[in-house]
C-alpha cells in the first residue's frame, strides 16, 4: 500500500474513532451547560481544568509525541522490536516518575498557580477558592495522560489507530455519568465533575495496556536511563515544548486574560473552543497524527523525496478539510449554541456571546490544522529550532492583537487574536519548511486550496438559505432545530462533495476511491 493510502486509510480511522469521541464531547459540553450554564462556577471549573489540560496539550500530545515518535520510528526500522521495546520501556519508566512528580508539586502550589494565571478571580468571593480546590482534585490527570499519550506514539507508530483515539470516549462518559449521578453528593455540585477527569484519565491509560501487550511491546518498567535515545528524545522535547504547544498556549493567554473580562467570558471561550475543536479533532488531528508516523519514517530511510510527498499531500488533504469545517462554522455558530446549548442555565444571550467568539476562533481553522502538519515535519528532521522561533513569533503576536482587541471585541477579541496569531505560525513555518527541503509541490497545494475555496461558496449560500428558515433566538423548537439544522448541514455537504468532484480536486478522489472499495468488500 502506498504511503498516500497509508495516510488516508489511517486518517479514516481516526477521523472515525475522534467522531465518536467528540459526540460524546458534545454531550458532555451540553450536560455541563445545562446543569452549570456559565458563571462562577463553570468558569471556576474551566480555569481549573485549563491548567493540566495545558500541560496535557505542551507535554504529552505536543512536545512528547513530536520528540518520541521519530526516535522510536527510527530505532523500530534501523534496530529491530527487541531495540524499540526497549526504548519503549524505558521512556515509560522515566515518564512515570517525572510525571508523578510533577502532579505533586501542582497540587502543593495550586494556589499560586491560579493567582498567577487567573488574578481576575480574586476579585470575586469565593471564585478562587473554588478554582484551586477543583485544579488540586484535577492535577493528577495529567500523569495518567501523559502515559496515554506515550502509549499511543507507540500504537500509532506500529499503524494501530483506533484505540488511542476512541479512549477520549470513556474520559467523556465518565465526566457526563459523574456530573449526572454524584452532584448531590458533593456540598458543592460541579466538584462531581472534577471527579470524572480523574476517572477518565485512568480508564484512558487503562485500555491502552493490554492493547500494547497484544502488538508485542507488553510495558515493563526498565531503568537503563543511560539510554542514548532517550537523552535525545529529552533534549528534543525542551524547544517542542514550545514549538507544538504555542496555539494552545496562546488558548490559555486568551483564558486568563479572559478572567479580567465580565463574569462568563471564560466560559463563552471555552464552548466556542469545544465546539472549534469539533472538526479539528476528527480531521486535522487525524491527518497529522497520520502524517508523522509515515514522515518519520521516510526521514529515517534518507527518502526525503517520499517525505516531501506525505508532506505536500498531508497539507492538501488538510485544507480540503478544513476549508468547507471554517466556513461552516462561521454561518452556523448561533445554530449550533441555539439548538445544543440553549435551555436551563443557559439562555440565548449566553449562546450569541459564545457563537462570536466560535466565529472569530472559526477563521484560523486552516492555518491552525497546517501548523499541525507542518510542525511535526520540522522534528521529524531533527529540526526543533525553527518551530520554536516560529511559536515565539506566534506568541507574540497573540500577545499583542489579544491586548489591541479586548477592549473593543471583548471575548470576540481574543478569539479574533488566536486566529491571527495562527495564521502567522503557519507562514513562518511553511516559508522555513521551503527553503529547508526545497519545493514540496507549492503550486498543487495552491491550486488544491482554491478549488476547496470555490467548492466552499455554493455549500455556504446553501447552508445560510436553509438555516434562515427558523427563528434560533426561541427556546425549545428543538425538532424544527434538529430538521433545519441537519438539512442545512447535509445539503452543504452534498454540495460539497458535488463540487470537488467537478472540480476533480485529488484529495476527493483518494476518498472516494477508498470508500468505493470499502462498499465492494
């Protein structure tokens, strides 16, 4: 099988098993607004919840997954299993114990943590006690998830997809079950939901193990840090710390700043950042996770032709995703909040103030799902330096337009200002990628994102006709909401796929290849 079947077929799997596990996102965001809605409380939690999953985002999904899986793909080809087990082991080891104390040390200095990243919070009684006490329940999370992230670099490497990305499923369950059957046993309600992270994280790790087991790389503790791979993997981890994690970082810059703002606004950038991160989770991250297994590879083999191929053709597949996911977004947003968000706690109010900063996340969808494929290409050369001048350069301008536009835009500001910020990693990065291994197929990716743009107009008159046939502002209505908005949603992608097609972009051909062949079997 060819490297670009490689790429699709595993991004199919994931795109599948993410779906499942964001529906169930959805779900979970949907029982959170309804019981909590957005204020003090729900802004307390997402605060508290921010900073392991922060950690979460730099350490285990950016900086350890960027730094491992080159490192093991290449002792797995050039070395042999027994080798690539024996990596495996001991990244595992010294994972385990670094991270156990990390989760110490937050949970002792969760107070100053807060302070230092919500000041806003002391201003209100009782906000930031509550906020640490949730973040200390919370803090262990990121040592179980962190060994989630190791396992499935390994998983992902070995061309085993499904389960790394279904286990967010059971993280999701569990923080739904626990918010719905153990609120009234807590004095106050939403620590059940504290609870539930906890939870997650250890059924996460839990149905990676025997999984592992069964591909034949069983986890044993194994003390050899003497290792030179794994000194190489730690000093690759420093800068991509930074290198991967600045869009989420810039996430969390927008959440304390967010703080200073009128009561809500935390909340308001989180559900519009769920909701952004609906199509980025089943496909952008898909694609990359699927991308950089086979880049690592081919960079490790000397194939650089073959790695500017994945690359050139991850980038295409990307953005005719990601194009028709923005712009869908953008018309949509008040009827999504509208129909998933709107009852209980949560008012109409709360839902055009969270569709505006979902509208302004919406227009850096792209250069946000590039930067993911762009970035891992760089490690996957050995090359950290350049990502991690590329994310201060992006950090800096979140930083600025963030300060610029808070005033003016509110919460829409900061949102406005990651997108920005995005835009400006993604050009830095594909400039630097450029003039590193020469041309990667520049004038197809063009000419492959103008046809997705063309292709995006008639989806986006069809979804706005069809999503001005009801007034979103009513509660209730729900079946009139579901039939509007599905109608809208199905005819856009129907218009879509007609007009790639006629279009003939590449990237909807592979697709209909695989999906042919899978209704022939």
């Amino acid at each position: 099988m060819s490297e670009k079947k490689h790429i699709v077929r595993a991004a199919g799997i994931l795109g599948s098993a993410t779906t499942m596990s964001r529906i169930m996102g959805m779900v979970r965001d949907m029982v959170v607004a309804r019981l909590f809605g957005a204020g003090l409380a729900t802004d307390a939690f997402i605060a508290a919840f921010q900073i392991p999953n922060m950690l979460r985002r730099f350490f285990a999904e950016g900086a350890l997954t960027s730094a491992f899986v080159p490192t093991f793909s290449e002792t797995l080809a050039q070395e042999g299993e027994e080798r690539a087990r024996e990596l495996a082991n001991v990244c595992f080891t010294m994972l385990t114990i670094v991270m156990a104390g990390i989760a110490l040390a937050g949970i002792i200095f969760s107070p100053a943590i807060v302070s230092l990243m919500f000041p806003g919070f002391k201003d209100v009684p009782g906000k930031f006690e509550l906020t640490v006490l949730l973040n200390r329940l919370m803090f262990p999370y990121i040592f179980f998830i962190s060994l989630v992230a190791l396992c499935m670099g390994i998983l992902n490497t070995l061309r085993h997809f499904f389960t790394p990305a279904i286990s967010t499923v059971f993280l999701n369950l569990s923080m739904i079950l626990s918010a719905l059957l153990l609120r009234g046993f807590f004095e106050i309600p939403i620590v059940a939901l504290a609870t539930g992270v906890l939870f997650g994280g250890i059924i996460q790790l839990a149905l990676q193990l025997p999984v592992l087991w069964r591909k034949g790389f069983p986890i044993r503790f194994s003390f050899a840090f003497g290792n030179p791979k794994v000194r190489r993997i730690a000093l690759l981890m420093v800068p991509s710390v930074f290198g991967v994690g600045v869009y989420y970082l810039n996430i969390t810059i927008s959440a304390i700043l967010a703080s200073l703002l009128p009561q809500g606004s935390v909340s308001y950038l989180y559900y519009a950042q769920r909701l952004f991160e609906f199509p980025q989770g089943i496909f952008t991250v898909s694609v990359a996770q699927a991308v950089l297994p086979s880049m690592s590879r081919q960079a490790a083999e000397g194939d650089l032709d073959g790695m500017k191929e994945s690359l050139a053709f991850g980038l295409r597949l990307t953005m005719f995703i990601t194009i028709p996911a923005m712009v869908g977004l953008m018309i949509c947003s008040i009827p999504i909040f509208s129909l998933l968000f709107m009852g209980g706690a949560f008012d109409y109010a709360k839902a055009v103030n969270s569709a505006l900063a979902l509208f302004y996340y919406s227009l850096g969808l792209t250069f946000v799902a590039l930067t993911r494929v762009l970035a891992p290409a760089f490690y996957a050369l050995k090359d950290t330096r350049t990502p991690v001048m590329a994310a201060f350069v992006a950090f800096l301008l979140n930083l600025g337009f963030s300060l610029l536009l808070m005033g003016p835009l509110k919460h829409g500001g900061l949102a406005l200002a990651t997108s920005i910020s995005a835009c400006g990693n993604m050009a830095i990065l594909l400039w630097f990628l450029r003039r590193k291994i020469g041309p990667f197929g520049g004038r197809r990716i063009f000419v492959s994102a103008l046809k997705s743009l063309v292709a995006a107009m008639p989806m986006a008159a069809a979804a706005y006709g069809i999503c001005r046939l009801t007034d979103w502002s009513m509660t209730g209505n729900k079946t009139v909401k579901i039939v509007v908005l599905a109608a809208a949603i199905g005819a856009a992608v129907v218009c879509y796929a007609a007009c790639a097609r006629l279009l003939r972009c590449e990237e909807a051909m592979e697709a209909f290849k695989i999906i042919r062949k899978k209704i022939g079997r």
